[in-house]
C-alpha cells in the first residue's frame, strides 16, 4: 500500500512540475550595454519577479539565454549564457504611504552582468532574452498568465563604430501606487556618452510561452506587442481621464490611476546623437493600484 502510494505522489510531481516551471509571475525587467572598448561589451540584464507565487526555485533563470541577432536580417548569430549571480528582495515600505504594505507583498530582482565580444558589423545587433509568463492577474492585457516578455537592446552600427553604452535608468518607479492619486516619479536616465535623451512610452512585448517558458534560443525579431484590453491602450495604460504619460524631456512619469488592479506599462529612452538615433532602452515593469 505504501509503495501505490509513494508512486501516486510522484506521478503527481511529475504532472504538476512543467506548470511549476513556467510560473515565474515575471513584474518588470530590461537590458543595457556598456562598451569596455576593443570590442567588449558588458550586458547587463535586471528582472523583476514576484517571489510570493509558484515555485520561487523556478522563477530566475541560470543561466539566462541572450540570443544575439543580426539587427538587419534578424537571423541568429549566437547565443550567451549569463549567469545567475546574488539577488535581493526589494524593500517596499518607502512607497506611498496613502496605503500599508501586507505581509504576502514581496518583490524580488537580480542583474546578470556578462561581457562579450561584438566585433564591428554594418548591420548591427539585436540582443534577445525572453521568459513567460507574466502575473496572470494583470488587469489591462488579454491572457496575462500566458503572455511572456521579451526584453531587449539593439547595438547598430554607429554605436559599435563609437564605442557607445547605452542609456541607464537612475531608479525603478515603485511598484505600488494609490487608486485616485496622481503620481509624479523621476524615471530619468544617465548617458556617459552625452547624447540627448527623448523619453517614450511603449507597448511591452511578448516573448516565450507556457509549453517553452525559457526558450534555449530566444525567438528571432520582430516581436509582437502585448494585447491590450479595451479601454486600455498605448497612450492609456492605466485608463480614466488623467492618463499615464512621460515627459519626452525629463523622464517624468504621471497620471492618475482611477482603478485597483494590476497594469503592465512600458517606457523607453531615445538615444540621439547629432540628431540621429543611435539606441533605444526599453523597460516595462507592472503598477499594482
């Protein structure tokens, strides 16, 4: 009797592990570069997770699979594994204090760091990873539980010939913001090379999903936005009167939130130099109202 039920249980291991495995509740993340000259490039890789569902052994990757595109043809170059290194729970109790933080309130991030060699290519490159899925409770986008995320940069040409880095956030917005209570965050960015900085709002993207949640080799470019559900869109991701918006100059997010919920967004900042556009840093990351 003891072994029918031993073989019980572990067939229902066995069943339950591939839905353990594609639970990573994935709530932000984006991808920079810094040129270290001579070809070498640092990749710097930051994910947001929510640590108090699902399994948490399943939600950061390692090692985490950046796929490297030609960022012309969109065919695959090669691929790099970053590796996991420490990661931190965020401290949640400098948010807004219109509201207190529950106990089952955690939020958890790591940043791989990999340096690699991009030799100059007229074509540049399109460096990839993708995880699935996001929190299945998301309130703005269709199927939220099986909608991946792709996080993503692209190092053209100018930039390799220049030896260019990429735009870098100064901090991450809060994560929890008050229903009916407009909101003003800093969400501006530093550039070592002293271009000019044009701030954007932009529709997260999908990437990987429930049956391949870590994909070995990331899908190849381009890639489809999320799916917006009405009223919700693009230049409305929070909905009501007071939309949330960033000033294109100084990184400035606002807007009034008119409803509880969950809300996936995405900003990105614009790097031009002498007028033409070098880099785009892209972020997306959730709003829980």
């Amino acid at each position: 009797m003891r072994d029918v039920f031993y073989n019980c249980c572990c067939r229902m291991v066995v069943l339950l592990l591939p839905n353990i495995l594609q639970a990573s509740h994935i709530v932000g993340g984006e991808m920079t570069y810094t040129c270290l000259g001579n070809d070498q490039y640092e990749i710097a890789l930051t994910i947001f997770r929510d640590c108090e569902n699902g399994n948490p052994q399943a939600y950061f990757d390692d090692p985490a699979i950046v796929g490297i595109f030609n960022a012309r043809t969109g065919s695959l170059i090669r691929t790099t594994s970053l590796f996991l290194p420490s990661d931190d729970t965020l401290d949640l109790t400098r948010v807004n204090p219109c509201f207190t933080i529950v106990q089952d309130v955690c939020i958890h991030t790591t940043t791989y760091r990999q340096q690699i060699v991009l030799p100059f290519s007229p074509d540049g490159y399109h460096l990839v990873y993708q995880r699935c899925c996001r929190n299945n409770v998301i309130t703005n986008i269709f199927l939220p539980g099986s909608t991946g995320a792709t996080y993503e940069t692209i190092i053209g040409p100018t930039a390799l010939s220049s030896c260019n880095s990429s735009p870098t956030y100064r901090d991450w917005p809060p994560f929890y913001i008050c229903q009916g209570t407009s909101i003003d965050y800093d969400n501006s960015a530093t550039d070592v090379d002293g271009d000019s900085i044009v701030y954007g709002l932009f529709a997260p993207r999908q990437g990987a999903s429930t049956t391949d949640p870590r994909p070995i080799i990331p899908s190849s470019p381009p890639f489809f936005p999320v799916s917006w559900r009405p009223p919700y869109n693009t230049s409305n991701m929070l909905g009501g009167p007071d939309p949330f918006r960033i000033d294109p100059q100084t990184g400035r997010l606002s807007g009034t939130p008119p409803n509880l919920g969950i809300f996936v967004v995405g900003i990105c900042a614009k790097e031009y130099r002498n007028g033409v556009l070098i880099s785009v840093t892209r972020r997306d990351f959730q709003y829980e109202v």
